[in-house]
C-alpha cells in the first residue's frame, strides 16, 4: 500500500495520481500498465513516484482499494439481525445495492477483471487479505444466528467460500459489459443462491454415504 506520506497530500492531488493510475490501469491491466504512462498524465517525476510507492504494485493496490471503497458503502451490513432468513435477506440487499452501483461505475468491475490476470499471485492475495477478514466476520456472525453452518471448521467455510466468490466475480467481470440489467440483476441472486446451498444449515447426507 502507499506509503505513509502519500496520505498528507493534498486531496485533488491525490486524486490526480490515483485518477490517471486508474485509466491507465482499467486499458492495460496491471501487468503491462505503465509507470511512466501514469507519471506522465499525473505530472509526477520518477522521484516523487518513488518517495510516495514502493512499486508498480503499490500503486495498483492503491487504486483497488479506492475503487472498491464505494462498492464496499454501498453493500453496508448492519449485522442487527437475529433470525436467519433475516440474514440471509441482508445478504441478497447487500448483492443488489453492489449490483446497482456497478452498473453506474464500471471501474470496479474493469479493475477487477484485470486484477484476476495478476501476474503476482502473492499481490493479489494481499488484494483479497482484507476481504477475507471482512468474510470471516460475517460467516462468524451468521453462525451465532443459525444462519451459517457450524458443522465444518469456520477458516475452511471462509476459504471455500472465498474461491466460490473469487469465480463468481470474476464471471461477471469478464461478462459485466454483455449483460442486461435485469441478466445482473436475476443472476447475482441465484449466486447468493449457490452460497445458501453451501452454508445454510440443513439435513445433509451422512459423511461417505456416497461411497460403497
């Protein structure tokens, strides 16, 4: 992430840097983005590059997270439930308001769909790192409900949980731009649906019944 300093810059200066690293980002990816591009449109030398980042990939984790910040407002979790499908429906107004915002700032989802294509798969983790914190918190509070299996280790649920999300959205960010809005729409609520089967409680199958 940036360096300290980087955060006592004055706003619209830093909003210039972060604007021009995200063109530059959304059209080329982050492994051929250029450095020097971005320098050139943000008005920064080399220098002050260096003293503000530690590379390339601070840069880009940057603008992830300043991307993300209005995605993350708008799926607000009050986490003031106490019944299930309480929960459940907070997920599902969660998903539709993330959807919503989306489909009028397309940057997230362009960010997104180069940053699966990371060439770095250490950088992409440090991408997700928080997400899975965020994930871990939620799955905790939805087991406290009985909205959330408890029969599995909770750091197994959450890294299942994480590759089924990671496939989910990176579904839709190479598709984003060819779906109608209701396509979105209908289709997101059926992913809360997979996330349902996997982690609601419920009668399942004895373990190794399958096997003979």
């Amino acid at each position: 992430m940036p360096l300290p300093r980087f955060d006592k810059l004055p706003p619209e200066r830093k909003s210039q840097i972060i604007e021009a690293a995200t063109l530059e980002f959304v059209e080329h990816g982050p492994a051929k983005a250029s450095v020097n591009r971005i320098l050139k449109a943000a008005e920064l030398s080399k220098g002050a590059f260096y003293y503000y980042f530690h590379d390339k990939d601070d840069l880009w984790l940057a603008v992830m997270e300043h991307a993300m910040a209005p995605l993350w407002a708008a799926m607000h979790w009050s986490g003031d439930v106490d019944h299930p499908d309480d929960w459940w429906q907070q997920v599902e107004a969660s998903t539709l308001s993330a959807v919503a915002v989306m489909a009028e700032h397309p940057a997230p989802v362009q960010l997104m769909r180069g940053a699966w294509h990371h060439p770095d798969s250490a950088v992409l983790a440090r991408l997700l790192a928080p997400f899975e914190a965020i994930f871990a918190e939620l799955l905790g509070a939805g087991q406290l409900i009985g909205a959330v299996r408890n029969d599995l280790p909770q750091d197994l649920l959450v890294s299942v949980s994480m590759a089924m999300g990671s496939a989910v959205d990176r579904w839709f960010a190479d598709r984003w731009e060819t779906l109608r809005p209701d396509e979105a729409i209908r289709l997101s609520l059926q992913s809360v649906g997979l996330f349902r089967d996997l982690l609601q409680p419920g009668p399942r199958p004895p373990t190794g019944s399958s096997v003979r």
